[in-house]
C-alpha cells in the first residue's frame, strides 16, 4: 500500500498498472525479508507469539525456499523494469534484511534496529521514486516520513517483545533505556510523527479526508493514553506488570494505527487524482 500511494504521488496521475507493478516488487521483496526474520526469530517468537514460531517451525526446509523464493522474484521484477537503481535498490533492501537478522550481525537486537527499520521503510519510496525518474524536493519528506514511520513502528513492536528480548539478553533501545523510559519514548516520537504526516499533506496538497483520518487516529490515541494515565505516571518499581501489560495493548494499537495511516496515504493519493471527487 506504500508503494502504491507513494506511486500515485509522485507520479501525479492515477496510473493503476504502475503502482500495482511497484507494489508487487515491494511485496516480494518484504515477504522475502520478513521470512527470513520469522527464520532466525523462532526462539524469541516462542514467548511472544507463539503460533507464528510453531508456524514457521512446521513449514521445515519449505521456509527458506520461501524466503528465496520472494527475494529473486522481487530482484527479477525489478531487473524487468531496465532501470538500474531500482535493481540496486530492492539489493540493498534485501541485504538489509539479512543484516537485521541473521547471525552474527542480527541488529535486530541491538540499538541500532530503528536506524535499519528506517532503511527498510524509505527504500519502497525510493523503488518509486526510481521508476518514475522523480526525486522532487517534495519528494524526500515523504521517503523521511515513510522510513521514520517504520522505525517508530518497530520501538512499538518492542514493547510486546520486551520480555523475550530482555531473556535473550538483547540491547533493543527499550531494553537500554528500561520498560516506563522506553514506552514514554515511543509515545512521544508517535507524536513527532503527526507535523511531519501534516507536513507531507501539505506538499502534495492532500485532500480533507487525509486530515479527518489523521485527526481521528490522534485522538483515539489521545483517549487511550489518558485512559491509562495512571500506569504511565505511577512508579515503574510498583507497577512493572500492569506496564508490561499496556506496552503489549500500546503495541497492537500503534501496529493498527499504522495500518490505517497506510492506508489513508493510499487512499489520499487516489483521491486526489479521482475527478469523480471533489474535496
């Protein structure tokens, strides 16, 4: 959905083939990425998410076929296109990938897991980008904003990873700054993130409904932190559970909130160039 709303924004036209095509390079590449992380995950997961471990312990040699299987798809679609940055490109995603998680580098869980997560965000909008030969001024808040996203996404995550993360002796940032520290950070940098999606709105002249969702998400978050605002003030040393807790709940939240903000981007991009609509 990134890859395609970006597609429609960059391109200033509805061009449904294109961005479909660009999505499917995207997909194929981060299918590939993210089975190589459930691969080298399977010990962590067993804590946190149980049933996607037993998964992937199930599928056997079948899951590394997989991830190889999407990662030449993806560098196949993209050598289709005769532009050699875009190749170049979903390369370095995909190396990226591994670096976040396979052995000995496995920055995934070290501190620098945000930096490699806003590589992995920015690069479907610079996949983009490529296709189209537009690299605007605009254009960069949006890779900022999409690449910044993903890395705030992946502190979010880490707040339901926190206990198997601190077992497996991890130096996640949460895990260095400690549980209330860490959730009050992410809390603080999903704020951030609203002037610079404001931001984006403005510079590609993004329609009303682009706001209304946005406005909507921040509030319903607003709502949620105020409902809990006595975990988030109370002393860490009394309330390590009840933190835990809600650091899981924040988590699927701000997963969701993701999701849909996606979403709205891709919906403002067609929007925008749809005639039959008048914002």
């Amino acid at each position: 959905m990134t890859s395609m709303g970006s597609s429609f924004l960059i391109e200033e036209r509805l061009s449904w083939l294109q961005a479909v095509y660009l999505g499917s390079i995207v997909f194929c590449g981060w299918s590939g990425v993210d089975a190589i992380n459930n691969i080298c995950d399977v010990s962590l997961d067993m804590k946190s998410d149980p049933f996607r471990a037993q998964y992937t312990k199930n599928l056997g040699r079948l899951r590394f076929c997989i991830s190889i299987f999407f990662s030449v798809l993806a560098v196949s679609l993209g050598a289709i296109t005769l532009i050699p940055l875009v190749t170049v490109l979903i390369v370095v995603g995909i190396l990226v990938g591994v670096l976040y998680s396979v052995p000995p580098f496995r920055l995934r869980q070290t501190i620098l897991k945000p930096l490699v997560n806003f590589s992995v965000g920015s690069v479907p909008v610079l996949i983009v980008a490529a296709f189209h030969d537009v690299f605007a001024a605009k254009v960069w808040p949006l890779v900022f904003l999409i690449g910044t996203t993903t890395a705030v996404n992946s502190l979010w995550e880490d707040l339901a990873d926190y206990v198997s993360d601190f077992d497996s002796q991890a130096r996640t940032m949460l895990i260095v700054l400690g549980l209330k520290r860490g959730l009050l950070m992410t809390i603080f940098l999903g704020y951030c993130l609203v002037p610079l999606m404001v931001l984006v709105g403005m510079l590609f002249s993004l329609t009303l409904p682009y706001y209304l969702i946005l406005s909507a998400l921040v509030t319903y978050m607003s709502l949620r932190l105020i409902q809990k605002r006595s975990i988030l003030l109370g002393k860490s040393d009394d309330n390590r559970e009840s933190t835990l807790e809600l650091g899981g709940i924040l988590a699927k939240d701000f997963v969701i909130m993701a999701l849909v903000q996606t979403t709205n981007l891709m919906l403002a991009g067609y929007l925008k160039y749809q005639p039959a609509f008048f914002w």
